[in-house]
C-alpha cells in the first residue's frame, strides 16, 4: 500500500511516498495532477512490481509533454533498480539524490545513506564506510557502486 | 546414472569447477579446448552435458578455437539443445553471442549458468544437470533433499495472491535472509503468481482467457484453475515454485521477454496487450535471481526462482546465478 505526504515548499509541491506500488497504486488518485514543479522523495519505497512499474511510467510520462518539471530525492533501493534496469523509469524528471543501503558487519543493522546524484561522480566508485548508529561498529556499503550507480553513467 | 561432463572453454576456472563436480558426483569429465577436441570426444545424447563458454572474445569469429555458429553446425544434428549449457560472467540477456546465436541454438535461454561458482551453486547446479536426464522435473522436490523444508500454499481465489506474497517475505525474513533480498523475492512470487492468475490460463481453443483482466479483480478459480506456491528452504539457497494447470508458456514466450533490454531502448507502456506489463520475468533476471522454467503442454507449469542464503544482498549479486528450462 502508498502512502503520500504531500507539502508546499519553495513553489514547489513536495510528495513523500512510502510503501509498496503495485496494481492497487493510483498514482494519479494519490499525487492528484501537479500543475507546478513538483519534487518526490521515494525513500520509503520498498516494493515495485511490474504492473506498478508500468503505472510509474504511465503517470509520470504526463508531465514532460505539458512542460511541467519534476524531481525525484531520494530514491529507495528498490527505485534505483528500475533506474538502473529500465532507462525511462525516470521518465524525464531529475534525480536529484538517491539512497545507498549499508550493512553493518558487527550487528547486521541494515541502514540507508542519501547522497546526492552530482556527488556520486566524485566517489570514483569508492564508497566508504559508515559508523553504525546502533553499535557503532562499521557498517559497509551494500552493493557494488558501479552496477549500482550505473544509471548515472547514462547520456 | 551418471554424466559426462564435457567443457568447451579455455578458462581455467570453468575446467576446476566442473571437473571438481564430476569428482565429488562420481562423474566423468573431459576439458576440450577447441571445437576440433570436442569433435574427437566421445559423445552420447543420454549422458552428455556439454558446458559451453559463451564469452570468448572471439566468439562470433571464425577463428575463434570454438566458433559459436561452427559449434552449433556440429551440435544440432546430433545433440539436444537441452542439454547444452551455455556458461556467461555477463547478465543472462545481456550476451550478444548467445542471442544473436538464439536461431542457432533454438533458444538462448534454455540453460545458462552464470560464472559466479559459489558453494551454494556447488549444491544445485548438479540438481539442474541431473533433471536434464528425466523428461519433466516434478516441480520443487526436484531441487532439494528429502531433508529440506518444503512448504506447500494453495490458491484458490485471486484476492489470496497478496497475503500469500507477504508469508513468502516473512517466511524468508524468519530464517534470516536480509530486508532487500526477502523483498526481492516476494516482489519475484508475486510476479509468479500473476503470470499463474492472469497470462497462464486459456480457453477451450487455446487463447488467453484472463490476460486483459484488471490486475486487481476479485475471482475465484474454477477447481481445476488453483494455483499452487511451493517454497522450499535448503542449508545454503532457497526456492518458490508456482504452478498453473494450463502449461501455456513455451520456448517463444519466454524469449520474447527475456530478450528485451530496457537499459538500452525505452519501455513503452502499450507494447503488451491488457494489463500485462511484460516485466517480471525481466525484472527477476535483472535482479540476479535464478530461474526454472517448466511446462508440459496443455497440462501444467512450474515456474521456479532460486536464490542463495548469503549474509548480505551484496554478496548475493555475486552468487550463483542460473537459468534453466524444460519444456
């Protein structure tokens, strides 16, 4: 199930959503039809099937045509997936950042870290680790950057 | 009964593997290093499995020492394709000369092992090898032991797809599996599951019956219509299996779909008819699980994921990963 938090901010309409998308999801019945810059923050997304990711594309496949410019922050694992497996699941929008998963090796803690997509470049695929909030033990990143940064190595 | 391992590669690591199985499955093995070598070697369309490096930058050369067009003039008329597996370090979709060589070998996604040889592959790949020897695997047991967990859920109603997905999750979580991997296989069931509830079924003269049906319709099947989920739960990998009773996806199908790369052209949202989004059997690939593909004709389906136990989803994206079919 989605769950959408939706605030003003700047001009902009921010949309946080969290939770699954799948058949069920309405993104248009959730987001409403934005008719200004909007921003959303997807860091909550756990799950996306196929017929989800097909009512993505759908929806926000509107927005290009009628000049209307959006961004995405944030982006879940799961998100940054379908960026890296279908090319237009951005659909025109911006990404502005995403999220990295770690794993903490001492206390099996899984934690999520932003990072915005202009940084990325500058990691030169060498990510490092963080401190664990739970155990203060190291906590690595848990993927391989350059499968999971390949989406910014597109054109 | 037991096989005959024979590689067709220059890569050392392809030769100690399989050697190393033969060893520990008491079978015969035999390293060829040329197409010249496997001509000579003794052959036999019962006890044969040819394992076949398809990275060789050469491969599509003809001077290359196993040429793919040359091996598949030589192995058609006398081998079946069944029991070829084509060996990558590449994603599954992602190797041109398995694809651009599909007409060679019929279909490029019968078999392929990708070159991850971890010690859960150590377990199952022998499995794989082994069901080529019987006409159709018998759904899940095929892949483990008598001593593994088999679990067993049957559908009897589309509004039952989703609580059976989330067991999947949970299920996987209890017995340690990570957040993101759990998920991703639940996400991988469900996919499963609507291809079983939607694409599967077809009417008395043989088409779709459900395929334009709203994703989210309510309905109950029909008593031959139910659609089974198997999971099972081995020392070092784990597998869901669901079955249909319509054996409607073949060879063609599932090339069709695995053979699409969106990562190079765009998805469009009206390519498929209905409400299919034509993804998931993409998607599951994608994302580094292992898949089985079963059918008898007209009768049934298992459609298999597999996916090792490891301590984390990096170390996942670097295990086994393999695709078989049996149809």
């Amino acid at each position: 199930m989605l769950t959408v938090q939706k605030q003003e901010a700047a001009g902009k309409t921010v949309y946080t959503i969290s939770g699954t998308i799948d058949e069920k999801t309405d993104l248009a019945k959730e987001l409403g039809t934005p008719t200004q810059p909007f921003v959303v923050v997807a860091k909550g997304i756990t799950r996306i099937n196929s017929v989800g990711v097909k009512n993505w594309i759908r929806f926000f496949s509107t927005f290009g045509p009628k000049q209307i410019v959006f961004s995405f922050e944030q982006l879940s694992p799961t998100l940054v997936e379908q960026l890296n497996a279908i090319q237009n699941f951005n659909c025109g929008g911006t990404v502005n950042s995403i999220v990295m998963p770690y794993l903490c090796a001492g206390c099996k803690t899984e934690l999520i870290v932003p990072i915005k997509t202009a940084d990325i470049v500058k990691l030169n695929n060498k990510v490092p680790d963080v401190k664990c909030p739970k155990c203060s033990g190291n906590a690595a990143f848990d993927e391989f950057p350059e499968e999971y940064f390949e989406f910014c190595s597109r054109g | 009964m037991g096989f005959n391992l024979i590689t067709l590669s220059d890569q050392d690591e392809d030769q100690l593997y399989f050697s190393e199985m033969a060893k520990k499955e008491n079978w015969s093995f035999k390293a060829c290093l040329t197409l010249g070598d496997l001509e000579s070697a003794d052959i036999d369309e019962t006890h044969s499995i040819i394992l076949l490096d398809a990275d060789h930058p050469k491969a599509q050369l003809p001077d290359c020492p196993y040429p793919m067009s040359k091996v598949r003039q030589y192995l058609n008329p006398l081998f079946p394709a069944t029991k070829v597996f084509p060996i990558t370090s590449q994603p599954i979709n992602r190797n041109r000369a398995l694809i651009d060589e599909g007409n060679t070998f019929k279909y490029p996604f019968y078999h392929n092992i990708i070159r991850n040889y971890d010690e859960s592959s150590k377990q199952i790949l022998p499995k794989i090898i082994g069901c080529t020897q019987i006409k159709l695997p018998n759904g899940l047991h095929s892949f483990f032991n008598e001593k593994d967990i088999v679990e067993e859920m049957k559908l009897t109603e589309s509004t039952q797809r989703e609580k059976t997905v989330l067991t999947v999750e949970k299920k996987l979580q209890a017995i340690g599996m990570d957040s993101r991997l759990s998920a991703r296989v639940a996400q991988a069931s469900d996919e499963l599951l609507m291809n079983a509830i939607f694409d599967a079924p077809r009417d008395k003269s043989g088409n779709p019956s459900r395929m334009l049906m709203d994703r989210r319709a309510q309905f109950k099947f029909g008593a031959a219509e139910t659609v089974d989920l198997q999971i099972g739960i081995h020392d070092n990998y784990i597998g869901v299996c669901v079955s249909d009773h319509y054996g409607s996806i073949n060879g063609d199908t599932l090339r069709k779909y695995l053979e699409q790369s969106y990562r190079e052209d765009d998805y469009k949202v009206n390519r498929y008819k209905g409400q299919s989004a034509g993804l998931g059997l993409y998607g599951i690939i994608h994302a580094g699980l292992s898949i089985v593909l079963i059918s008898d004709h007209k009768k049934q389906t298992h459609a298999m994921i597999f996916c090792p136990r490891t301590d984390s989803y990096r170390s996942f994206r670097r295990s086994f990963q393999f695709s078989a079919c049996f149809f």
